[in-house]
C-alpha cells in the first residue's frame, strides 16, 4: 500500500491542475451575453466535471480500490448529459441568431412599405 501512495499523489496532483487549467477559459474570457455565456461556462464545467471523475477513478484504481464501474457509469451519464447539452445549445444559440437575422430584415423591409 505505501509504495502506491507516490503514483497516487502524482495522479491526484495531475488530475487537480488539468481541472484547474480548464477553469481558466471559463474565468479569464466572460462573455457579455448572459446566454452565450451560460453555454460557454456549462462547456467547460461539464469538462472539468468529466477530468474530475476520470481522474479520480484513476487515482482510486492506483490504490486499489474497486471504483471502476461505478465511476465507469458516472463518465457515461456525465458524457452524454454533455452531449445533449451541447447539442441543446448549439440549436439554440443557432435558432436565437436566425430569429435576430429575421427580425432585422423584416426591420428593413417595413419602412420601405
């Protein structure tokens, strides 16, 4: 057991940092729409998430511990809530920037008449 603590501390230490370097995006370039930005922020907490658990599970797997299936079904919930998350998002970004381009030609086309 002691001689699995080192590799287990590394793993940790690896698995900290790489979930706090994919904070910094998030904190270091808001943006000034509040929609936008609820999208561009769920994006890199739901990665941190999926670094935190995977790593986790690594670092449990180094000592020894039985927590492979369990966080196995964590990483597939978690990955496919990312999924529909970004997939809900994109279409819906998408149907907010059409609708605008539409209200902006009907703008122009109305004075006209």
């Amino acid at each position: 057991m002691m001689a699995q603590i080192l590799p287990a501390l590394i793993m940790f230490t690896i698995t900290a940092a790489v979930t706090s370097l994919l904070c910094m995006p998030m904190l270091g370039f808001p943006m000034k729409n509040k929609l936008v930005n609820f999208y561009w922020s769920g994006v890199w907490i739901f990665l941190m998430m999926i670094s935190a658990i995977a790593g986790a599970m690594n670092t449990l797997i180094i000592l020894d511990v039985p927590a492979e299936q369990v966080a196995n079904i964590y990483l597939s919930i978690l990955t496919v809530c990312f999924v529909i998350f970004v997939v809900f998002g994109w279409f819906r970004l998408s149907a907010k920037a059409i609708t605008h381009v539409i209200m902006r030609l009907i703008g122009k086309i109305k004075p006209a008449v």
